[in-house]
C-alpha cells in the first residue's frame, strides 16, 4: 500500500485499479515494501473513505485503540471515536476543504477510556487529480499530555505557593523565582532577580558560599540564614534547599524554598527578654514571699497562742452559759407558777365573790329595804365591782356581756354541777336554772350549734 497525501496525484494501486495493471515486477514490488511499511509503522495508520468510514487500520492503531482484529473497526464512521463529535466533523470538514489538517483530538478506546492523538490527516488523489479517500497518522500523546498537565498544575502550585521558591542553575545563579519570593525580597520586577546569584541575597555571602558547597556534596540543606531585601532590611529566613535530579539521578540545577521568620524571631528575642524580667521578678517576689512567710508563720503561733486563749474564754462562757440557761430555766418554772398560783388566786377570788357576795346583794335587792339600805347596796355592789374588775378584764367579751346570776350560773356549770345542784345552790326552780342557761348558751352564739356548754366555758378561761 502506497501512502499518497496533499496533491500527489500518482496512481494509487493498493485499492486494485484495473485501469492500471501492474506489469513491472519492481514497481510491484515496491508497492509492496511501502505496504508492509506502513502495516509495521509505530504511528497508527489509517485510512477512510469520503464519507469518514473506515476501510483500513494498522496494527499500531489497532493496539492503540484496543482491538485485536481490524473487523472490529472497519466499516465504522471515524466520527465514533471522538470524544466530541461536533469537533472531529469540524476536522473532517477541514480536510475535505483543505486537503488536509493537523493537530490535537481527544478520542476513547474501545473500553472506553480516553486517549489523546496528535492527527494528521490529508486527501488521497488518483490521477485525474479527484480525491478518493482519507488517510490519518495518529500517534498517541495521552501520557505526554497528562506529564505535560501534571507539570503545568506544579507549575502553577510553584508559582501561587506562599513560601518563596528559587531555582538555580549548578553555580548558584538564579533562573527562576515565584512572586512569594519577589514579595518577601521586595520587589514585583523579576528581571531585577533572573541571572543573579543566589549568594548576592545573603547578609554573610561566606556563610552562603559555603550552604551552596554542603547542597552540592550532601544533596540538601535545611537551616536558618539571614539576607537582605532590596532596600537593605536585615531578613531571616528558613531555608530548605536541594539538587534536583534527572532521571539517571545527575544534578541538573538547585532549588530552595524560603519561610520569612523575621516576626517569629524578633518575637523569639523579646520572649527571651520577657523571660529574663520575668525570672528577675520571680526571685524577687520569691524573696518577698519568704520574708511574708516567716511573718506569716510568726503570726500563726501568735493566733495559736490567741486561739487557746479563746477556747479557754469560751469554755468559761459555755460554762456561764449553761449556768445561765439553767437559771433562766428555774425562773421560768417560778414565773410559771406564780401566775398559775396568780390565776387560781383570780378564780379563787371571782368564785367568792360570785358565789359568797353577789348572790346576796341580789336577794338584798329583792327584799324590801329602806331608801337608805338600798343605796348601801348599791355602795356595796359598785365596790364589789371595782374590786373585781381587774379579774373581770381576762375574761372574754362573750363572758363579759352575762349578767351576774349568768356568770353565778356559768361558772357552777363549768365546775361540773347539774341543773338540780345549781338550783338547790342558788335556791331557784331547775326551769329558772334552765331558762339562765338557754340565755347563756345564746349569749355566747352557742344557740342551735351542738357544743357542750361546759367544754366551751373551759375553753374561754384556757
């Protein structure tokens, strides 16, 4: 098979033109060399019809696809191995107007997974100069692509990273800086940067000299060093440097990440300083805290002396207390008593007065008198009442509104007696007893109410 592109217009025999025979032996011979070059090629060979259809593939394609027969392509449209249909039309439409294109295309294998080809495709002409198929070379750029993507996002992730990041060649001369670097050196010119040396950034250039030599012979470097920003302000920094390598592990230039760590080591000097006050003033304070400590300890035995005198106080007013408590206790009994003997002194009193005088100056008061006698009486009978009085005043309101015989009567009730006794005492007829206590009873707002009236009147001189 014979390769023919652009406006080649020699005849193309592989596809059996019977218009041409092949009678020189050399010429077919020849056809055939290029046939089976291009059945060995390590590109994918294919071609195509007009229409886009596949009429031959290679072996290198067949691999690249992921077939093992030519059966399983042949016959179908180019257009299904593209990822985007709409842009492998465009190319198909490009070469038919062009005569031929090239350039990237994404496309999937036959399970499915995506490739990345570059594609060179052009026109097949017979000798009449029409074109009569397509035909592509493809070689399969999917792992160059990914390398070359993986190497843009480091790029990238070189580029945007917050620490400063230089490479330099083998000499120590820089040939690249992020703008990290360019912010902490002070500055957004990078020329000001390309082409210098890496020791020119260093305050101690000896000191840089000889962190370049370990990097060369160990391989890399980590450490502080301090340097110089563009207007002269003393730096420090962390630096991480070493070799990169190739892939038979020669040197092929130095790269070093810095950390600015000028606040972190300022800061570091003023804690060492704050640190230094701070043990002055704790040996101070220390001092103070002993010498309060011994005062402290002076004052405790002096509490402990004061304290046993305390106790010793208390005891005594513990003592005295319960002394107290006891004659407190005794006077309450006394005075307990005298008013209970105070009370039975009372009721003694208004019993015999109710019982032994009153009653009298009433029945006087009943019986003819003379004008004269009468007003003894009434003498008599107001001093009675002004000498009970005082004893009048415990008794309740209720008590008090009773007349003298209610009272003579009340008080002959609550001592137990029954009508019949309390007639015979104050020589009245039980009705007349009887009615006395009905009056009482209402007098008291015991009327209708089911209450012993004897209970009652135990209650009002509780």
């Amino acid at each position: 098979m014979t390769n023919y592109s652009g406006n080649d217009h020699r005849p193309f025999p592989a596809f059996g033109d019977t218009d041409h025979p092949l009678e020189n032996k050399a010429i077919k011979d020849q056809l055939l060399i290029k046939d089976r070059a291009i059945a060995s090629s390590v590109q994918g060979i294919g071609i195509g019809d007009l229409e886009g259809n596949v009429i031959y593939v290679n072996n290198a394609a067949l691999r690249m696809w992921g077939a093992e027969d030519a059966s399983e392509v042949l016959g179908i449209s180019s257009l299904e191995f593209a990822q985007d249909e709409g842009e492998a039309l465009r190319v198909m439409t490009a070469v038919l107007e062009n005569g031929s294109w090239e350039g990237e295309i994404a496309g999937y294998r036959k399970d499915g997974s995506p490739i990345i080809v570059y594609l060179s495709a052009s026109l097949v002409y017979n000798d009449a100069g029409e074109p009569i198929c397509t035909m592509d070379s493809f070689i399969d750029i999917t792992e160059s692509k990914k390398i070359e993507e993986e190497l843009r996002i480091k790029d990238f992730a070189i580029a945007s990273s917050i620490n400063a990041i230089v490479i330099g060649d083998l000499e120590g001369n820089i040939t690249y800086v992020n703008h990290a670097f360019l912010d902490m050196w002070g500055t957004d010119d990078m020329s000001e940067v390309m082409g210098r040396s890496a020791v020119s950034f260093a305050k101690d250039a000896d000191q840089a000299l000889e962190i370049m030599s370990l990097i060369v012979q160990g391989g890399s470097w980590y450490g502080e060093i301090e340097g110089l920003k563009k207007d002269g302000t003393p730096i420090t920094v962390l630096l991480s440097a070493n070799l990169v390598t190739d892939a038979n592990n020669t040197p092929v230039c130095m790269m070093g990440a810095f950390v600015n760590i000028t606040d972190r080591k300022r800061a570091e000097k003023d804690l060492e300083k704050a640190y230094e006050e701070l043990e002055i003033r704790v040996a101070e304070r220390t001092h103070e805290l002993v010498a309060a400590n011994e005062r402290l300890l002076e004052e405790i035995e002096e509490r402990k002396k004061i304290e046993t005198s305390l106790r010793k106080t208390e005891e005594n007013l513990r003592d005295q207390s319960l002394n107290l408590q006891e004659t407190n206790t005794a006077l309450k009994i006394l005075l307990k008593q005298r008013e209970q003997d105070k009370e039975d002194l009372e009721e003694k009193v208004m019993a015999n007065v109710k019982s032994l005088i009153l009653p009298y100056i009433e029945k006087l008061k009943s019986t003819p008198t003379s004008r004269s006698q009468q007003t003894y009486l009434e003498i008599l009978e107001n001093n009675v009442e002004d000498m009970v009085s005082p004893y009048m005043k415990k008794l309740s309101a209720q008590y008090q509104q009773l007349t003298p015989m209610q009272i003579q009567v009340a008080d002959l009730v609550k001592a137990g007696k029954t009508t019949k006794e309390i007639s015979e005492l104050l020589n009245l007829s039980d009705r007349a007893i009887e009615f006395h206590r009905n009056n009482i009873r209402d007098k008291l707002g015991l009327k209708n109410k089911k209450l012993n009236l004897r209970s009652y009147l135990l209650s009002l001189s509780s």
